[in-house]
C-alpha cells in the first residue's frame, strides 16, 4: 500500500543539507522524548498509542450506537468547540460528497455564542426527528453548555423525557463533572474522554468516532491509518521518518523568520481539515512568546484573493501543500465548436490534471517569490489515508513543540478571556 510521502523540491535554497541533518538529530531527541513520555505534559499522551490500546469494547459500542441513532433519527446535533468537534467535522466534511443525503446528517452546535444560529437550528429541527450528542469534559464550558440547555428543552418538549433519554448520548469524564453527574442522573448513555487525552489530540476517541460512524464513514480503516503510520514512524529514522522530517524543516524555516505556516489545500472539502490543523498546532506551540502561526487557504479560491498578497507581501510566510495524488471522482472536459470561452486547449483533460497543474505552478510561482513549499503528497483520500494523516500531523505538532522549547499539551492563555466573560455576566465569583 501506498504511504504518505514528503517532497522536498520547492525547498531548495531554504533549508541546506546541513541545517536538515543537524535539526534532524535534534527532533529525533524529541520524538525519543515523547516515546519515553520524560518531557513536558508527560500525562497528556494518552494519543500516542492509541491506535493500539484503544478501548475496544467502546470501539464496538461505538458502532452500535451509530446504527441505533441510524435507525431512527435523520439528524444528530453534535454539541462542542474546539478539540470536541474540528476533529469529527474535519473527517466528515473530507470525506462526504455534500450534495449527497446521509441516513443521518450531523450537525455541528456549540462552537460558537451565536443566538442566530441556534434559533435557526431550533426552528429547523423541530420538525424533523433527531439526536443529541453532547461532548464536554466538565459540561460547563459555556458555548456547548448553552446549546445542550436550549436544543435538550426542544428534544424533551418533542418527545418526552423517556424518549429524549434514548436520543441523548454523552462523551464526558469517565468520573467527574457536571455533565456526567447529569447523564448518571438521567440514564443517558454514556462514553469516556480519557484525562490523558487532551481535546485537540482526541478525534481517534468517541469524541470524533461517534459522529464519524453515524455518517457512515468506517472507523476500524480510519483506526487502521492511525496505526500503519504509528508502527511507520516508529521504525524510520531521518529522512525516511515523515513527522521528524516535517517538525524540523518547519523548525529551521522558523528559525529564519518564516513565522506563518500556510497549509494549502487544492479540494475544498479539505476547509474543516485545515480548521483542525489550526487548533492542533496553534493551540500546542502558541506560547512563551513563540510559536509558528498557522494559516490556511484552499487554492486555486483564494489565489483569487490571497494569491497576491502570498506572491509579493511581507516575505514571513511558508506553505505546506497537501497534494491528493488520486480523487475519488472526476469529470473531463468537453469539447465546443465555438469555443468563446477560449479553452478547447484543455478539452478532454479532467479536471482534477488541471488543478495538479495548477498546483505545481503555484507551487514554482511561490519559490520564486521567496516563500518556500513543502508538499505532503497522499495517495488518497479515504478513511485510512485521513487517519493516517491525522496522526502524522499530531506526532509532528507534538515534536515540533518540543524542538520550540515548549508544553505542547497544555493551553494556559484560552483560560484569560473566559474569566473576563464570567465576570462581565456576574458569574459569582468572577
């Protein structure tokens, strides 16, 4: 089977051999680090070896539920910010076709103080038959608080509180908690994030597979990828080892004022994927003062509006290209006699060749302008290709956080707003 592979061509006078060889040695010390769980947020790894010893028995459960909620309910409202939804949103979005009907369509709720939205969602679900998946580690952060309060009163007014018992699911604390103290309370049934998972590093746990599975998406070849590049990077070293390659160029760029990383996608149904990345990486390097500010764009859209800026601005950017070497589907196109629009140059070539082209000449464009390119290339994507990119991208950002010099597990600076909000709505004790 085909791997992920990094290509280095579009680095060329940007990262010497020596500066790689050296950078190498020190992530290398990282990665052994991390395997030796020695370093900073040691009880945060809870990630790393997932793949392997995840619960199996709530792996199982996991798919029972899906075809439960499956059975009958059109939509699940799945409810929570950050780490407890970008990963689920991410996975789904790249992998659905959006104009197709799911047995069950998730819906994304909590991830934002938007009155809006949720009176928008209210009026829209009350009619149709639905679920509820609520994901909080304590139950009282307040974006996906609110939103179980609201759509939890519409669920119980629809259906009773037997039944809305039956379409209540949670993901909360194993042992502890407002929301697990309820969910004891009420019956609902119920599934573990594990305190040695922090909520960035989470979409491989019930967090993201719930959601994933009630799509119809197959989470045991999504589990497959996490674990075929886990064994990968656990026996290459170098060059060869993609996540110590990746955590050291990006390191050696940021060494040489190269402070933005753009991930640049070239499909966009890859947009919530880049969401996910930005937590992931900004939330673990972002602090003391340092950190690489993670970006996006999905091309060729935004080289419509970002292109100019990329090619000629302030010379602080790097891109990281994910390049899709096969696409699931695709479409030719056809030949016209009249030819207005000036492109029978390119009739019966698909799509999907121009943008590869499109591609490579931005890629050559950008270099030329002083910003380097780094271009991850997946053979496909699919359920194990995106596992096996999730967790490439997470060994990566928790490498790269140490070779910074940082805790890549914890995020202080997301407590200091939420205090300034408690007290402005005299929250007693703020």
């Amino acid at each position: 089977m085909k791997k992920l592979t990094l290509e280095y061509s579009y680095l060329k006078n940007h990262v010497r051999n020596d500066e790689m060889e050296q950078m190498l040695c020190f992530a290398k010390n990282a990665a052994q680090t991390l395997q030796e769980e020695s370093g900073a947020g040691n009880d945060f790894l809870g990630w790393q070896n997932l793949p392997q010893n995840y619960d199996k028995k709530e792996f199982e459960r996991i798919k029972q539920v899906a075809k439960k909620i499956n059975s009958h309910s059109e939509y699940l409202i799945t409810i929570g910010i950050g780490g407890s939804y970008l990963g689920a949103k991410a996975v789904i979005e790249a992998l659905k076709n959006p104009f197709a009907k799911s047995k069950t369509t998730v819906i994304f709720a909590g991830n934002s103080i938007s009155g809006v939205y949720l009176a928008q969602l209210v009026e829209f679900i009350k009619e149709k038959e639905f679920s509820i998946n609520v994901i909080s580690k304590s139950g009282t952060t307040t974006e996906p608080a609110i939103a179980f309060r609201i759509l939890r009163e519409v669920l119980e007014s629809r259906y009773g509180k037997e039944e809305a018992k039956n379409r209540i699911f949670v993901t909360t604390d194993a042992k502890r908690g407002a929301l697990k103290k309820l969910a004891d309370e009420e019956g609902y049934e119920t599934f573990v994030i594990a305190d040695n998972i922090g909520g960035r590093y989470s979409v491989l746990t019930a967090v993201g597979l719930l959601p994933i599975a009630v799509e119809g998406f197959d989470i045991d070849r999504l589990m497959q990828g996490a674990f075929d590049c886990m064994e990968e990077i656990k026996n290459t070293t170098g060059t060869e080892n993609i996540c110590q390659s990746y955590a050291a160029i990006r390191n050696i760029l940021y060494n040489k004022g190269k402070n933005i990383e753009l991930l640049v996608s070239y499909e966009p149904n890859l947009q919530s994927f880049s969401e996910w990345y930005k937590q992931l990486f900004g939330e673990s390097e972002g602090k003391d003062g340092k950190g690489i500010f993670p970006a996006s764009v999905i091309f060729s859209t935004d080289l419509h509006s970002m292109g100019q800026y990329i090619q000629d601005g302030r010379r602080m950017l790097f891109e990281t290209v994910l390049r899709i070497e096969k696409p699931g589907v695709d479409i030719e196109i056809p030949y016209m006699e009249d030819d207005i629009d000036g492109i029978n140059y390119i009739s019966g070539k698909t799509v999907d060749l121009i943008n590869q082209k499109a591609l490579e000449a931005t890629a050559m464009a950008h270099v030329k302008g002083n910003v380097p390119n780094l271009l991850i290339n997946l053979p496909e994507l699919n359920e194990y290709y995106i596992g096996y990119l999730m967790y490439f991208f997470e060994k990566a950002c928790a490498i790269s956080g140490y070779l910074l010099v940082v805790n890549p597990f914890n995020q202080p600076g997301v407590e200091e707003y939420k205090k300034n909000m408690f007290h402005l709505l005299g929250k007693e004790g703020y």
